[in-house]
C-alpha cells in the first residue's frame, strides 16, 4: 500500500505527523511525503522543515491520500495543481482521507460533495459551502472519505481506519506501540468541554 | 524562551512533534531543531526527514532542552558529543525534559542520577542501569526534569509542563487549539490495559 501525505507550505506538522506514525506501521506499506515540487516544506510556526521527497506528478496513483491543515490551508483553496492531482487520485485511491482544515481542500477540489466530513472546530460551518455535511464527529466515515476533526484528531482518525484496513489485532499493536493512552491534563480539548474563555482566546491567539 | 529540540538518526516523529506543536504556540517561543550537525534527519521508518536548522555547538544555553525516542536511541548512548551538550545545557536549562526512550539517553548522559523518570512502557527497567528510579506515570516531573512515556505521552507531557510555564490559562488554550479531546478507538494503549496478545504482538513488532 502505497500513502502519498501531501505538505504545502504553512501546514500544521500534527496534523500530518499524527497519522503518518500510524500509518507507517502498518504491515507492506510505504509513506511518501509528497509537494507540488520536492524538497523543504515549512511549517505554519515557521521553524519546522520536512522533505518532501516527491512532487505531486511522481505520484499519480497513490492507494491512500492524505491531506493535513493548518493555517496555510487558505492558500490552497484555489483551483489548481493539486485541485487537480486530489481529483485525479481520489478516482482510484482505496482511501482518501484528511486532518483539521485538510478537508476543506478536499472539499474545495470538489471530491467531497454531497458527503458528510469534519474539520478543526473553527472552520466546521465552512464545509457547507462546498456542498459537504458538517458533522461534529470527531472522525468521519462516508464511502471511501475519512476526515479527522482537529490536529491531534489525526490519530485517532488513523487508527480507526488502520482497523478497516489491517483489522483490529495491528491497529491495536500500534496504538500500544505509540502508547496511545492519553490522559490530557485539562477537560477543554474540544467545543463541547472547554469554557468560554478558553474559547475566545483560542480564537484570538488563532487570528493574530 | 528558547527550546531545542534534539534530532538523531533513527528518531520518532510523533516524540518530537507532539510537544513541537504545544511548545512552539507558547507565548515568546523559539523553538529550534538541533542536531550533531545541521541537516536532514532520517527517522526511524525513513521515510521522513526534518531538517535540523542548527548544530549542537550552535546552541549553547537553550532554557528548554527536549530529547526525544526511537529505535535510533541505541546509536546515542555512548559517551560524546551528545552527551557532553547534555551535560552542559542541563546546567543552565530551566527544563530538561524528553519523551519516550529519549530518557535512557538523558540517563546514560549522566544528567539523571538520582531522579524519577519513565520511557517507553518497553525499556522502563533499563533507566534502574543508570541509577535512575522507573516510574510507570504517564509523565513525570523531578526538580527540572521532565519525561513522559512512549510517543505519545509526549503530548501530555507538553500540554502539563506549558501550564507549568505559561499558566494553565494558556495551556488550556493550546489544547483547545489542537482539538486534544482524544477519543481512541481501543483500550490498549498501555501495559495495563493491553490483553497479552496484543503486548506480544508490539514486541514482535518493535524486535523486527
């Protein structure tokens, strides 16, 4: 199995990292990091560089696609080398999968219309535009789409699916081998927990 | 504040980006990839490089040191160059800190004698070889030291020690901000709660 984890420049490296450390563990398959050119992608913070190994055309058919966020998700909105390398793929990927605001490049490309999907909190009500369900889930499955919610919800979106495609005995082994058993020091990950005033200055830090 | 990250040959990604990604959002951050010499690093499933922006040498007093894990580990343990920055930079650090089997190397550095710390649930025993007290907690704070279990533990570890610092105001904000409300698909994340098949598998798994 062939998964093409695609970077542009601006992406949150969580968002990518998370599934990668699953995704890389599983039995016969092989992760290639891939941008419109190869070579160094930086990240949203600006001090973090990966190697992008490949371009987007040394890899046409790719069996799993995966698409992180961040804020440089906004640049990539507009149609284009990869609108048209996601639609391309996406016709003979087994999976077509996305973290955080990936999605909404997803959607933008046009692949997910008319299915149900998910995002970071902050941008959720935005995928309607594209003529995709929002949905609250913080890991969604429709057809062969599967969108994480997020950042750190990568993880959990790629364990769920490593279950679907390596069944329960090897996702189960990574997760032990990733000692995946968090015990997050706050109750305020997600909309529903946290209290308004972690809220606004998730906003206010996200917006400066 | 200045944190610098430790990279090495055969490292985990996740060790070191999940507290990358909560460190680097604190308040007047500057967060920096180190490594014996600047470059591309390759890790563990070598497929991917983060490219070190600085050498040992070019880093002298960071307030926060964080080493990571990884089957590359093993290649850190010998007396050197390594260990010698260790040393140095633990004196002056506010927080030496690491995840995952990145404490056996804090350990045979020396900088941990006499202290409680963990590592990956697999090696937990070999820190007594260092004269270093084995603590099954998922992270664990001892005067300035901190360390957090396998891989993931790194973002707790992170999340804990940025409320340490920055105040849990802003911790909690950076957790908001990662949507770390983890929802894993199985129990089976540690020692405690794997069933013995799966603890054999991720032993076959990691031997292989």
């Amino acid at each position: 199995m062939q998964v093409a984890i695609v970077l542009y420049p601006g992406f949150t490296s969580m968002d990518v990292i998370g599934p990668y450390e699953v995704f890389g563990r599983l039995p016969d398959t092989d992760v290639v990091f891939v941008a419109e050119r190869p070579g160094l992608v930086v990240n949203d913070l600006r001090s973090l560089s990966i190697n992008a190994v490949a371009g987007l055309a040394d890899v046409p058919s790719p069996d799993m696609v995966l698409i992180g966020g961040g804020p440089g998700q906004a640049g990539q909105m507009a149609d284009g080398n990869l609108h048209e390398w996601l639609r391309t793929v996406d016709r003979t990927s087994a999976w077509t999968t996305s973290v955080c605001t990936g999605s909404l490049i997803l959607a933008a490309a046009g692949v997910l219309k008319g299915r149900r999907a998910t995002t970071h909190w902050a941008m959720l009500e935005n995928l309607a535009e594209f003529g995709v369900t929002p949905s609250k889930e913080r890991v969604v499955i429709d057809g062969h789409y599967v969108t994480g919610a997020g950042v750190s919800a990568g993880i959990d979106m790629a364990l769920t699916l490593a279950g679907l495609i390596a069944g329960d005995d090897m996702a189960q082994t990574v997760q032990l081998i990733i000692e995946y058993a968090p015990q997050p020091p706050y109750h305020v990950g997600s909309l529903d927990t946290a209290p308004p005033e972690v809220v606004e200055n998730a906003w206010r830090v996200m917006s400066a």
